[in-house]
C-alpha cells in the first residue's frame, strides 16, 4: 500500500472551472499560503482535471492537488496509469489520483459508455493500469490512488486493490462505517460541505436546500443514503431538513469545524471541505480564509 501525505484538511472546489485558467493558478496559489496542503478538483463536463492538475502544481510550490474524482469511462486504462505516472515523475508526491465510475446518467447518456456493471469495470480497470506499460522515465508502480468509495463492495475494493477512500456527500456515520471496512491503514478522505454564515441557521439552510447540491438525480448517492436510514421523502425536493443537516454543516465556522472534527472521530484521515456559496460560480474566499485560521 502506498502513502500518501494529504495533510489534515484539504479543500475541494469546482470553481475553478469557471475563472481563465491564470486566474485558477492564482487562486491555488492562495490557497496554499493560506496553510490549505491539498485542493481536490473534479472532473464533470468541465476542463480535464489533469491538464488544470499541471498548471496548479506548477503554479505552486508545495501544495497537492487531488482528483475528486477522476471518471474512469474518460480514458482508458493505460491513458489514465500513465498519467499519473507522468504527474508523479513532474511533481513528486504532489498529486493524488482519485478514481471513480461516476454516475449512469453521466456515462450512459452523456459519454455513452455502458454503466451495466461498474463495479466489476472498476476492479478490471485497476487491473489495466497495474499492467499497463510506461516506456518514459518515471515510476514503474501506480502511485498512490484512492477510489470514490461508498458501499461496503467498493470500500473494500479501495483497501485491497488502492490505497484508501474518497467518499463524497456522505455523513459521519458512513465515515465511521468505512473506516471499519477499511482497516486502520487506508486513506480515508471524505468530503465535508459546509456553508459559512453570520445568519439565522433556518435561512442557511434554506440557501443549502436550494443550492442544487442535492443528488436526486444521482441513485448512487441515494441508494448510500438509504443505508443510512434516508428515506425517499428525505431526498426529494431538495433534500428534507434532517438530510441536509447531516451533510451540511450550517452556520458559523465553528459549525463546519466541529462537523470536521466529527469526521475525524469516526476516522477519516483527511477531511476536504466544500464551501456551498450562494452561487455556484462565487469565489469563496472569505470563508476559505476563517477556514484557513480555525482549521490549519
């Protein structure tokens, strides 16, 4: 199993998709004087993840960057092993290869690839990178990778065959969950949304229920859910007030600070936060600044 050091709290963010990439370089930039020791960034219908994964570690000195999370129906295996090779030899232990088989909607209808049996692509497609040949100058051994983990299946996928788990839009009890799956040794780095404000806690959540955050369109975030005692009332219409309490964290920093703290009881060895603005194109940096001071 590989190591790899994420640091103890990291922030992950979509927003860079929506400034020039010279702008995304200066943010990360920021970010990393801030004291933030990794920035995890997605891969949808947005830029690819490890073109922007390049500029922002060459833009900076120390910090990581993450995919959170690669889609594996975008590249073949050999594409995506060799990749990460190539970033490992750049940037040595500066980025962490996340992994996931995304979502039907998404491979099916827009990659139009065949979502039937995701699971087993992932196990073979893991072992389509062991294997893949890398005739460059650079690590011959995958580098460290995680997997968007969140059944029981694909978590002990992640400490068998990768290096750990992340887990998004999930709450703290399915951090404690996989944890125990996992084992002591694995990465685990789940996703904490948060949504600062110096308002009535009501309004926050209001603004979080509305944000558009929560996936009723995705079944594998609300089938997972449902393992934890959700129900399809609390997923409809945005979300139930009881769903999005517990999983996002409303109110003053101290809010989304103790909502960390609880992800690390129940063991994650890394928690990236998601700060939910008003907009999905709004640069949260004031928030990512009281972050910065009361978490790093």
């Amino acid at each position: 199993m590989n190591h790899f050091d994420l640091g103890r709290v990291g922030i992950w963010t979509g927003v860079l998709d929506t400034v020039p990439s010279a702008e995304a370089q200066q943010i990360a930039g920021r970010l990393e004087a801030l004291g933030f020791p990794t920035l995890w960034i997605p891969e949808t219908i947005g830029r690819d993840p490890f073109i922007t994964a390049t500029r922002l570690l060459s833009a900076t000195s120390t910090l990581k960057v993450a995919t959170g999370i690669a889609n594996i129906y975008a590249r073949d295996a050999l594409t995506m092993a060799n990749t990460q090779r190539s970033l490992e030899e750049a940037f040595p232990g500066r980025f962490l290869l996340g992994l996931g088989v995304s979502h039907e909607h998404l491979v099916d209808r827009v990659r139009h690839h065949d979502y039937s049996k995701p699971y087993s692509r992932m196990v073979g497609y893991l072992d389509e990178m062991d294997a893949a040949l890398f005739m460059a100058v650079g690590p011959q051994q995958r580098p460290a990778t995680v997997l968007a983990a969140l059944g029981p299946k694909m978590l002990r996928l992640s400490a068998d065959k990768a290096d750990g788990a992340h887990p998004y839009f999930v709450p703290v009890d399915h951090t404690a969950q996989a944890r125990e799956i996992l084992g002591p040794d694995p990465i685990l780095a789940p996703g904490a949304d948060g949504r600062a404000r110096h308002r009535p806690r009501p309004c926050a959540r209001n603004r979080a229920q509305g944000h558009g955050h929560l996936p009723a369109g995705a079944p594998n975030y609300v089938n997972n859910l449902k393992r934890f005692g959700f129900t399809d009332d609390d997923v409809a219409d945005g979300g139930s007030e009881r769903l999005v309490d517990a999983i996002v964290a409303t109110g003053d920093i101290g809010a989304i600070k103790q909502r960390v703290d609880d992800h690390f009881t129940a063991g994650a060895s890394h928690v990236c936060v998601q700060v939910l603005a008003d907009n999905f194109t709004d640069i949260p940096e004031g928030a990512w600044r009281d972050l910065a001071a009361a978490l790093t």
